[in-house]
C-alpha cells in the first residue's frame, strides 16, 4: 500500500487499520502536559477538524480512536495506561 498523503486518503487508511486491528495503544505523551478534561476535549475538537490541518494528524487520530474505537483502546501517558473516561463525560 503506498504511502498516503495528509487528507481522505491517509484518513482511509488510518481508519481501515483502526477497524481491523484487535487492539489500539495510543500514546498522549507529546500531546499534552497534562491531562485535564479541557485539554483532551480541545485535542478532540481540533482532530475533528481532520488531518489537511498542518500538525493534526495525531490529534485527528485521537479524536477517531476516542470516538469510534475506545473500546479496544489503551490511553497511555508518562509511560503507564490511563483511564481518560472520566475526564471525557
């Protein structure tokens, strides 16, 4: 599969693999310093935005994982799972 650029296709792909993988390990770190209920809700709001915007494709992934596929994943920040469930009601 060649390589995708920013925008539908990348979206796509990244999308598909989501879809079939059995498990999704997300690392936050390098996204936020901490974690706070806004923090993580602004991440989401500009990943929904989508990857054309420069920068956001870890954002845009977050967002689909947060959304679409939270049951399968695993949050992690400085290096230990995290349960962002309770930060995201």
């Amino acid at each position: 599969m060649p390589n995708a650029q920013v925008g539908t296709e990348l979206e796509k792909q990244l999308l598909g693999f989501m879809k079939n993988s059995k498990e999704i390990h997300f690392n936050l770190d390098g996204m936020t310093k901490t974690l706070t209920p806004e923090c993580l809700k602004s991440m989401i709001k500009f990943g929904e935005l989508g990857t054309r915007l420069p920068q956001n494709v870890t954002r845009w992934e977050f967002s689909q994982v947060w959304t679409h596929f939270r049951g399968k994943a695993t949050f992690y920040f400085e290096g230990k799972p995290v349960d962002i469930s309770q930060l995201l009601k």
